[in-house]
C-alpha cells in the first residue's frame, strides 16, 4: 500500500474565517468545497478544515508547527494580522506561539539546527 498524501484536519466553527486566517498566515488553498471541507498546504503538510456546530475541547497535546528561516518575518507576519502570540527561545530554536480562530495551538519555528 501507498499513501499518496496526508492532511492534518482541525474542526472549526467558521469556515470562511478559517480559511482567511490560514491563508494569512501563509498556507495556500488546495480544495474547497464549498463550507463542507477545505484543504490548505504549505511545504509536506495540508491542513484540512472541517466544520462543525459541537464544541469540541482543545487538546493542548497537539499543536501544529511551521519551520521557517526568520522568525522576525514570523512577527511581523502576526502583527500584521492582529493575531496574538508569545515568544520563545531555547536550545532548539526561536518560537513564536499563537492560536486560530477555535484555539488550536500552532507555532512558527526557527530551529537552531538550520
């Protein structure tokens, strides 16, 4: 057996808000049926968007992490977008984490191994 593709799906209350705040953030959109499902990618992940009316907790276990060269181009991104986040440095790189619009974790990252 092959596997062609993988996609991480997050369950979310807006779609169009969903959508929008993705694509700020640099994701480009694969597939979109209209407000039943959208696939949005960047380098080897999609991230699909499913809706839903249930409240469904976070899991702060998981969060979604998107590796970049400069992590100020990652603050200025959010700044931009009014979306709120913290910073952190450590061993292993510069991090800045925020959440989308249904507070699933994600974070930009610029890994010292770079």
């Amino acid at each position: 057996m092959k596997i062609n593709e993988s996609n991480v799906t997050i369950m979310v209350k807006d779609m169009d808000k969903a959508v929008n705040f993705y694509l700020n953030i640099g994701l480009t959109l694969k597939n979109r049926w209209e407000n039943n499902y959208a696939q949005l990618k960047t380098t080897d992940i999609i991230v699909g968007l499913h809706p839903t009316d249930k409240d469904i907790p976070n899991n702060s276990k998981v969060s979604i992490g998107f590796m970049i060269d400069h992590i100020g181009d990652a603050k200025v991104l959010l700044d931009l977008h009014g979306i709120a986040f913290t910073y952190e440095e450590g061993k292993s790189g510069k991090y800045v984490h925020f959440h989308d619009p249904d507070g699933t974790t994600l974070y930009f990252s610029q890994p010292s191994w770079r």
